[in-house]
C-alpha cells in the first residue's frame, strides 16, 4: 500500500530530452508497489512542450489543470482541465502549453516506459 502527496515527489527536469519548460514527478510505480506502470504527474510551464517523438508504449494521459494541445500522428486536439487521451504505441506525439499557467496532466505507462 502507498499513500503519498505532490508536494513530496521530487521534481525531475524534462529539458535533457528535449521538452521546454517541463518536469515530471513520479507518483506511483513500483518503488510504491506497481510493478506493471508507472503513473507520472507532467507540469508544462506557459510557452512549453514536450518534444515531438515515438516510442513503442502506449499512454494514457488526464489532464488536472491548465489549456493546451495535445498532437497526435499530425492531428491536433485541444486539451483542458478534464480532458483524457489514450496515446498508441509507435505515434509521433507531442504535449504544448497553450496557456499561460502550467499545464498539468498525470501520463501513465508501462514500466518499460520509465527509462
């Protein structure tokens, strides 16, 4: 069993792969206990993104908080507070802050997708 808060998780800077102004924050995973995924809390600040890229994991994402884009295989899809998306394995991708508070969303993935 775990129990845990945000405010805890240690904050891991994103920019090192190519994201702008994003970190992310492990929640659960198998430290916690999960031993199959891994569920990460994302913050995108204004003006930031993800990188666009591809990998052969799928996601599924939720957004708490804040506006933005989320781009899949060249579509766009507008996102906000409540929104929810299911990422496939081997889709170009990519998150952008539209906004101007950080856009926050929780990513689950499989454990393989933690690296």
């Amino acid at each position: 069993m775990f129990v845990g808060n945000k405010k805890d998780m240690p904050k891991i800077d994103m920019t090192a792969g190519g994201a702008k102004g994003a970190v992310k924050q492990v929640a659960v995973g198998p430290e916690q206990g999960w031993e199959d995924h891994v569920m990460r809390i994302m913050t995108v600040e204004a003006g930031g993104s993800t990188p666009e890229h591809v990998h052969d994991w799928p996601h599924i994402n939720y957004v708490i908080s804040g506006t933005g884009n989320l781009m899949i295989a060249g579509k766009d899809h507008a996102i906000e507070a409540g929104a929810c998306a299911y990422v496939p394995s081997n889709e170009l991708h990519c998150f952008t802050n539209t906004g101007e508070e950080p856009l926050e969303f929780i990513c689950i993935v499989p454990t393989r997708g933690e690296a």
